[in-house]
C-alpha cells in the first residue's frame, strides 16, 4: 500500500460517547498531520507530528480532543465526550519532513464522524 | 493571519471550455502553493505545488502559476472534461509548516 489509510471510513455515535480513529501514514514519511473539515469548508489544520513529537496543536483542538504518534508510524486521534458539533470529516495527511516544501502532502480519504 | 480566498465558489461550464479557478492569499510568506482535487465524500489529491521561488507549474491540462508579490494564484484548466468535475483547494505552506486552505471551488463539467 503506497498511501495514506485512515480507519474507519464512517462513524456514527450518540452525542457523549468517545471516539478514536487511526491513521497509517506513507511509511518514510515522518511527518502527519490532523485536519478537519465541515461541508463547504476547506479542511482545517489540527495538529501535526515530526516523528512521534507533536510539534502543534490548533486553537481548535480543545481538551476533548487528543492525538497520538507513539512509535513515529500510525497515528491516533481521540475525541471524548463527543457533541453534535464535531460531526465533520477528519483527514490525515503525511509529507517527509526536508521535503516538505518541495513535495505536497499525502492526504488519506478521510474519516466520517456524525454526532447524533 | 493567513487567510486564503477562492473565487468563485462553484462554477459550471460546458465540455470543452478553458476555464480559470482563483486563490488569493493574505500573507505572502509561504513556502508554496498547493492545488489540490476533491471528489464528493472523499480526501484530497495533489494536483499542482509551486514553491515560493517559481512563477508556475504544469501538468497535461492543468497550469497553475503564482504571483507571491500579489497574493495570488490562477489554475487554469484546458479543454475541460466532465471528468474534471470535483471540488479544487487551494492552500498555502506556512513558515509554520501548516497547510492553510481555501474554502474551494465546486466545479461542474457537463457534456
């Protein structure tokens, strides 16, 4: 597999429940990164990891919301106590850092979140 | 703060016509600028990138060219297809080294 995979393609949970998805990057690329995008919106960033540093967290990213990187590899993104405002597509991309200006990044299909 | 513009926010053309999607930026220091395709319900494919130091990019159909000194990129699409049909982002590499995007033109090719 030469791209992105993200896990799973839908979800559906009741408002409250905790959420977690996962994202296996482009396996030299040792940067990833979270966005999240609502319909008719270009997606916005959420955070990103060199390796298994997270190097920055959006303001959108509140404490509800947590990611991890742990081995450098795939990639988690951990939404507790979901509310119906969260409902959006959650994308993942990859890039090799060094590369990063001179190649784009790699995005996955994506993962479906609806909050009922 | 970078905010990213694109115009227009949906566009439908016949087969076969040239056609001009807009992106303007509102901080010039980027490393570069990305073109990306959005199919419905599915994530982005890179079309284009051109770095800081270029004016434009090609590939088959598609030129895509910036001017920084502006804020502004074009792509532009030649003998557009009904497969060209998909949602276009544009999005501008931070110095902070994030992706900051545009809200995207909804493309409409019909035969």
């Amino acid at each position: 597999d030469t791209g992105v995979s993200q896990n799973p393609r839908h979800k559906i949970t009741k408002r409250g429940q905790n959420v977690t998805f996962r994202c296996d990057p482009i396996s030299e690329h040792n940067r990833l990164y979270w966005y999240r995008q609502t319909l008719g919106q270009g997606p916005e960033f959420l955070t990103y990891f060199q390796n298994e540093a997270q190097l920055e967290k959006s303001r959108l990213l509140s404490d509800r919301f947590s990611a991890e990187r742990p081995k450098g590899s795939f990639s988690t993104l951990e939404i507790q106590r979901t509310e119906q405002g969260d409902s959006a597509m959650y994308l993942c991309a990859s890039s090799n850092a060094g590369l990063t200006y001179n190649s784009p990044l790699h995005f996955g299909n994506g993962t479906r979140l609806t909050v009922t | 703060k970078q905010e990213v513009t694109q115009i227009p926010a949906a566009l439908s053309v016949p087969e076969g016509e040239n056609l001009v999607l807009n992106c303007s930026f509102t901080d010039s220091a980027i490393y570069n600028l990305q073109w990306f395709r959005q199919d419905p319900g599915k994530g982005l494919t890179s079309l284009l990138l051109i770095q800081s130091s270029q004016r434009e990019q090609t590939s088959g159909r598609l030129n895509a060219s910036l001017d920084k000194s502006s804020g502004r990129s074009t792509l532009y699409i030649a003998a557009s297809q009904p497969g060209d049909s998909a949602t276009y982002l544009c999005a501008g590499l931070s110095y902070t080294d994030k992706l900051i995007f545009g809200t995207g033109t909804r493309l409409q090719v019909f035969p």
